[in-house]
C-alpha cells in the first residue's frame, strides 16, 4: 500500500498602494481649517477598499470632506483617514 503525505499551504498576499508625491495634490479644507492632501474618488475608494459609490455615499451623508473642482470630487484625506473606515 502507497502511503500519501498531504501538506498545507498558507498563502498570505498584501496589496501595496503607491502614491506618488509628484501627483499629490494639496488643498484648503474648509471643514478641517487646514491644508490637507486631496484624494481623487478613486484613490479614496482604492485606501479604504470599498467602491467609488461608498466613497460618494460618505460624501452626500456628510461624513466626508470634499471640493468639488474642475477635475472632479477631491476627497480631504484627513477626513477619510478619520472615518470609519478601515484604510491601508
């Protein structure tokens, strides 16, 4: 009779978010009262791991800070980074 050896493996994977500095934007908050980088909805919604339709609910609910400028929705990622949300 053949004897069979079964091992396990454990695969633990990490997502790494890189941002560069040179793409960053920076900004008055109004709500914060202070210079704060700005988030575009799809780097908000990439650091917190949820969708871009949470990202806008948070906003409309209030529990986000935002400037809606010429390129589209800033999210304040001081306010984010206060959230409840959970963020890399």
């Amino acid at each position: 009779m053949k004897k069979v050896r079964r091992t396990t493996l454990t695969i633990q994977t990490e997502r790494l978010v890189v941002m560069s500095p040179s793409r960053c934007l920076y900004g008055l908050c109004a709500d914060c009262g202070d210079e704060v980088r700005l988030l575009t909805v799809d780097q908000a919604s990439i650091l917190a791991r949820v969708n871009s339709r949470q990202i806008y609910h948070l906003v409309e609910a209030g529990e986000l800070h935002f400037i809606d400028s010429e390129c589209g929705l800033l999210v304040c990622f001081k306010s984010l980074n206060g959230s409840k949300l959970t963020l890399y």
